[in-house]
C-alpha cells in the first residue's frame, strides 16, 4: 500500500478537490491544522487582493470519521468563494440566461510564461482561459490540503517538515526581501526568489537506490518541479558541491553514526541517512505583468499585449508552504513504504521495531 493522491479542479470553478488514497485507518486529522496551512499558503507580503477575498477552508466528504481516517479514499474540498461571480464564465453546462459576471469574453491574449499558448494549441481551445483555468497556482491550494494530511501522519513517526523562503528578487533578509517587493510593486513588475524545506527526526533508510524511481532525492525534485514556476531544484549543498573538492563535499561519519556536516541534505544514494532532508526549489518571477509583455492576438494573428489580470509581486513565502506540502506528501509516501499498515497502530509498530533494530548502531 502507497500514498496517492489525485487533485481536480478549476481556479473559478466551484472547488478544488484531492484525493487522497492509501492512507491507514485511525490517523487523527484536525480540521483547524488544514485550514491553518491552507491560510499560510493565502499570506505573504507579495500577494494580491485575491489571496484576502478567499480565506480558504476545508471540508472533508470521504475517508474520516469522527476525525479519525477510516483506510478509504480520503476526498478533501476546498471551495472557491470567487465562483459566484464566475456562474455563468464557469459553467459546467451550456450556460442559460444573459452572460454576466466575469469569464464571459473570451481570452485571445497569451501571457509568456503561463500555459495560456502552449495549451490553447495543445487542446485546440479558442478561449485561452480553458488552459489558464487549470494551469494556474490556484490548485496548489489542493496539494497543500494534502500535504497537511501527510504531515499529521509524518507527525505521529516524529518528522516534522518545515518551508520558507530564504531570497526574494535576489535578497536573503527580511528586510532586503520587504524592500524588494515594494520596488518591485511601485514598478508594478514580479519577483521570483528561492524557498527552503527542511524534514527533521526522518530516519536512515527511506528511500531506495535500488531503482532511479525509488531514490528520495529524485522524487523529492519531482515533487518540488511539478509545483508552478519552479525551474531548479538542488538537494543539500546542491549546485555549490560542483565547485568544491571532494574533501569539502561529503560529510564524514562520527561514532553514533553523527555526521559533521550536512552537505548531503539527509540523502545519499536517494536514501535518508539520519540527518535532517533540506531541499531547495527556485522559483521565477510570476508571469502575470501590470506591465504586459508582448504576445498576439490568436483570434487576429496581430501583434498585442499579453493579457493584464490582477496578480501577485511574488508568491514567495505561498511557495514555501506547497514545497513543505510537497515535501511532506513524498515523504510520507516513503515512510508508508517503509513501515506499512492498514491500521496507524502497525505503522507505528513497525517504525519501533526498526528504531529498536538499528539503535545499537544508529545511537540517537
Ligand atoms: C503559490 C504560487 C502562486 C502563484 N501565483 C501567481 C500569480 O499570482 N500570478 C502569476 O502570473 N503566476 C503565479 N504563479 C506561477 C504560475 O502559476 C506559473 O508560472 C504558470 O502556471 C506557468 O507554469 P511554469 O512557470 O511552471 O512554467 C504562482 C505559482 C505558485 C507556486
């Protein structure tokens, strides 16, 4: 049995919905915890009025009961309260009546950068927004309602997973971030900048180099790249280690098995060998412009400005929290690889039982 997990749904459709499957009967889930990640990927200086018209919130229609997991697919909600005003643009069905609100024109403007183009071909759409829909970060809401679940299971195995970002627009302090997105606002131009997750008390041996698709480190930067405008992901010292000899570059093995140092990022061979996970995922400044860049018309084939739709400075610190999710989700996956069960009870024995096996080596 394995972690899966599913997500649907369109930035103004009525909701966003996971589905998550394989998850042991008997995990305690708290509602409030899943809202509370749901309003931390909402917050952050960078972020557009949006982000404060919908306080996310969850609502759970299969898989729990009475706040225990019941070993069944799992179906989280998160409703676009946006949707309202999208009856008619979103209609599931030909709409009826006169077209009001908003979505009603269609979108001929591809923005560079977003899938607006690469999908309008792809899928044969018209009305850009067909792509846009779906390809937006909107859905990450999902993936973090997620990754709260895997975390309240990383949770009871004592791993705890923790984003945040560590450069905006090229700054690495606080203030230097602030000051950043505010010149960056006054422009009216985005940022990207680069978020750092870090999963402590995992222990040796999840993962596997046994096969490329088992190593840690490879899914993990699956996880982490599949999340929109993120283009680099690095493990540990990641791409610095290029630069180095290889006396500077690994982390020697003390009595206890303790390493001096962390270089490796927890992970060598795509297996955890004790010492804390860090990743880090670099994001692009987004896409949406109030300054709109060049693009065409589809429906002329003339030049014109890509579509202006109100967006973010920068999603910096709402990155740190899908990453965290991400990170979480794919490490619980390989936790339940390792350790099993159908009832949260097993998980759990089996997790003791290999601590008990490798304490005399493994001295923490
Ligand atoms: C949390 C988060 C929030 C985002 N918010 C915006 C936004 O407000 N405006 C925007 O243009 N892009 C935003 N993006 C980025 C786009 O969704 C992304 O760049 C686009 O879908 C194209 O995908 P790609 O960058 O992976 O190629 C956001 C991404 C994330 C992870």
């Amino acid at each position: 049995m394995t972690l899966g997990l599913v997500t649907a749904g369109e930035s103004h459709g009525p909701a966003l919905v996971a589905v998550v499957t394989g998850l042991p009967a008997g995990l305690r889930l708290e509602k409030d915890a899943i809202d509370a990640d749901l309003r931390r990927r909402q917050q952050g200086y960078g972020r557009s009025p949006r982000q404060q018209l919908e306080s996310d919130e969850v609502t759970v229609i299969t898989g729990l009961r009475h706040g225990r997991t019941l070993g069944t697919p799992l179906t989280l909600v998160v409703g676009n309260r946006d949707h309202e005003n999208w009856l008619w643009g979103m209609s599931p069905f030909e709409p009826e009546g006169v077209p009001s609100g908003k979505g009603v024109k269609p979108v001929t403007l591809p923005r560079p950068g977003h899938a607006d183009l690469a999908g309008a071909l792809k899928y044969g759409h018209d009305d850009v927004r067909n792509a846009l829909e779906r390809a937006s970060a909107r859905h990450t809401a999902a993936h973090v309602a997620a990754g709260a679940v895997a975390k309240a299971l990383l949770g009871v195995l004592d791993v705890s997973v923790s984003g945040r970002p560590v450069e905006i627009g090229g700054e690495s302090t606080d203030d230097g971030m602030r000051e950043a997105t505010d010149s960056a606002r006054k422009d009216r131009d985005t940022l990207g900048g680069i978020v750092e997750v870090v999963a402590t008390g995992a222990p040796p041996g999840l993962g596997s180099y046994a096969e490329k698709r088992d190593r840690l480190d490879a899914r993990l930067a699956f996880a982490l790249m599949g999340i929109q405008a993120v283009k680099g992901v690095e493990v540990g010292d990641g791409f610095a280690l290029a630069r180095r000899r290889g006396t500077e570059a690994h982390d020697e093995i003390d009595p206890g098995l303790e390493r001096r140092t962390n270089r490796a990022g927890g992970l060598e061979a795509g297996v955890t060998n004790g010492e804390p996970i860090v990743v880090r995922a670099a994001m692009k400044p987004l896409p949406t412009l109030m300054r709109p860049l060049d693009s065409v018309d589809l429906s002329t084939g003339e030049p014109a400005q890509a579509l202006v739709e109100r967006s973010d400075v920068q999603a910096v610190e709402a990155l740190a929290v899908v990453a965290e999710a991400a990170v979480a989700f794919e490490l619980a996956r390989a936790a339940l690889e390792k350790f099993g069960g159908d009832a949260i009870g097993d998980t759990l024995a089996a997790h003791r039982a290999y601590l008990e096996r490798i304490a005399d080596r493994w001295q923490r």
